[in-house]
C-alpha cells in the first residue's frame, strides 16, 4: 500500500467559529512537547502501513494550524520525508488565519518547508467578518495576504458568500476585489447552516434568517462567471484556479487516491480501508500513549462503498470520473456504477456531460450537484 497524500490536523483555535463543524477546540494551554511527540507517533504508525510512493502533498489542517510553533512544523515535515520521501516538487500546505501575530510566524514557516498557504479571510467586510465570528478585520486581512504573497510560492484564501441579505452587487465588488489580489487560487463557499453549530441554533431562535436559496443559486451562477473570466475557472464546486494553480493535496482526495490522516478526529484511506483518529484531543493523546497511535476506528471498505466514494467525490470536479476506469479498478460494470435512465435523461436536460467512458456534471448542473448525484450514481451504491 502507499499513500500519496499526508494529512495533519491540529485542533486548536483561539475561539470556535459560529458556522464551523470542523473538528476544532479551545483550550487554555497546549503541552507542545507532548504534542510533538503524539504526533510523530502517529505518523509512524501509518508509515509503517503505507511505504511505497513518495509523497506529493503535506496538508496542515484545523483547527488553527498556524498556531503551531515553526519548529514543531519543521519536526514533523522531516520526520514525513524520512519514512515517506518527498516526490519533487511536493506542495506543503498551511492553514492560517489572518491575525498579525500568525502572520509574524509566515517567514518561519516558509523556512520550516511550508510553500503554499491558506488563509481563512472568509469576507472583505468588516460587518460581515463580525457576524462570521472572525477575531480579524480587513485590514488585518491584506497585511496577512500581503505577508503571505511575499513568503511563499502559492497562496490560497478562503471567502464565505450567500450571507443573510447578501445581494448579487455587494458580492460582485466584494468577489473583484479578491480577484485583483492575483492569487492564483480562491476557494469560494455559501455560507450552509451546520447541525450543532452556533448559527444552527441562532436560525432556530429566528436571531436571523439564511439567504433564500434562489438568491443563493444566483450568487453561485456570478461566482462561476466572475472567477472564469478571470482566468480562475470552477475546477472543483467551490474551488477556483489558474490551471495549475489546483491544490493538488484536495485533488488527492477528489480522484480517490490514497492518503493518511493523523492527529485528533483526522479521516485516511489506505489499501481499502477508512482510518478515523479519536476526536477530542484528550482522547487522542490517551490512545497515543496507550497504543502507539491514535485510531478510533480502521475497518475495511466494500467495493460498492469505495466505488461509491469515488464517484460522489469525482463528480464534484470539473474533470468528471473515468467510469471505464472505476469498473475496472472496483470490478464493477458500468451498470453497477451509474443509473443508465438517470444518465440519459440528465444528459438531455443538459445536466451531465459525457465523452467516451468520461462522464462529469456541467455548469447547469452544479448547482444543483446533489440531485444531479441522485439521478446518475447507481441506488445500489447510493444505499452502500
């Protein structure tokens, strides 16, 4: 088995985002050394079940991972290369917010092995940036970006539209001037209400109302338009790029190929099998120091669940999926993978596209991808 792609989660934040369901936690202090030495332990018990290929992506993720000292990204970047090896030219990526006291770190980093940069702006508003939760203001905002740009090679930044009230001319001059920064990359989300979050119980106590989903579709249609005369084309449902400018790390998960998760709550896929570490931190060190690693759960994938896997997240890219090559890498028939009804009538109401084996969902049918899937994946893989 080997793995391609590397996934590190750190779990802390300085203070827990009202949308965010991601696996993040505040706490008072964090024991570095401990943390040091839990995750080197990680990523040796994964190594020692995926050696082969050298890896081509490292993705800090969160949580804040640019709360985390230089040195320990440096540590766990050169303990990465020694049981893996790095493929030339591999991206190494950060997540980061935009607060003047992370972006001192960026220099750091960057010597650290960190080239490529993701920075949680999440909006060009101050208003906006206080309803979201976010401890930064726009201004802190372009000096982190222009840090940033002048420490590493790519950077990306996040932005959140199809706020309450966000209207079609608010969000085209907020999305031109994010343009204008000449990142070659942007990853663009509506604004969704989580289960569990803090603006899921807002929107139930009528604290505020999200925006009608026709008037999101809308924003959705200017966003594809706006970033692909911009030269930064829809690669992904929400991910925008120069061609080449794609996160490689998320095209690793998007083409199914294999990849390791470590740290707390973190997902990996290896020879078959879905990895998920312990959750809560504590829980995650406890397991660390009891068995050498931090696995909550590993347990084997059936063909139809992976071929299901790999067509819910291929059809997200703009690319589409292979099914000649899905059949042959599952030993499954086309029929087994896809509703030949659903196909049909989706490629006559202009929804999908196909070519040869080659099949993906257009820009009509997008934005509404998740019906789209219900119409094309075959129900036996939809129920796997």
């Amino acid at each position: 088995m080997s793995a391609r792609a590397l996934y590190i989660h750190w779990p802390f934040c300085l203070k827990k985002c009202p949308y965010c369901d991601f696996n993040s936690h505040v706490r008072d202090g964090v024991d570095i050394a401990l943390w040091r030495e839990s995750l080197l332990a990680d990523l040796r018990h994964e190594a020692a079940l995926t050696a082969g290929n050298p890896l081509e992506s490292v993705f800090f993720g969160g949580g804040t991972p640019s709360l985390m000292p230089p040195a320990l990204v440096e540590s766990l970047l050169a303990e990465a290369e020694r049981l893996w090896g790095f493929a030339p030219g591999i991206e190494i990526t950060l997540e980061a917010n935009p607060s003047s006291v992370e972006a001192e770190k960026f220099a750091d980093l960057a010597r650290a092995g960190v080239n490529r940069v993701s920075l949680g702006l999440q909006a060009l508003d101050d208003v906006a940036l206080g309803f979201l939760g976010r401890l930064h203001n726009v201004a802190e905002s372009l000096k982190a970006l222009a840090t940033a740009q002048a420490h590493f090679g790519r950077v990306t930044f996040d932005l959140i539209y199809a706020r309450p009230d966000h209207t079609p001319e608010a969000w085209a001059a907020e999305l031109a001037r994010a343009l204008a920064f000449g990142t070659g990359h942007l990853s663009l989300y509506q604004l969704t209400i989580e289960p569990g979050t803090r603006f899921a119980t807002m929107v139930r106590q009528g604290a505020f109302t999200p925006l009608d989903d026709d008037l999101a579709a809308d924003l959705f249609a200017l966003t594809r338009a706006m970033t692909a005369s911009a030269g930064l084309p829809a690669y992904e449902i929400s991910n925008h790029a120069r061609p080449g400018e794609e996160s490689r790390h998320n095209l690793a998960y998007w083409r199914y190929h294999d990849y390791v998760g470590v740290g707390p709550g973190a997902h990996g896929r290896r020879g078959g099998m879905a990895t998920v570490r312990h959750r809560k931190p504590e829980n995650w060190l406890e397991a660390i120091a009891n068995t050498g690693h931090g696995l909550s759960e590993e347990r084997p994938l059936g063909r139809s669940e992976q071929a299901s896997e790999a067509l819910l997240m291929g059809l997200r890219l703009a690319e589409g999926i292979d099914l000649a090559m899905l059949s042959a890498r599952f030993g499954l028939a086309e029929t087994e993978l896809v509703d030949c009804k659903g196909v049909a009538m989706s490629l006559q109401q202009g929804l999908v596209w196909r070519d040869g084996s080659r099949i993906g969902v257009t820009e009509a049918g997008m934005p509404v991808l998740d019906a789209v899937l219900g119409e094309v994946v075959a129900a036996g893989l939809l129920a796997a």
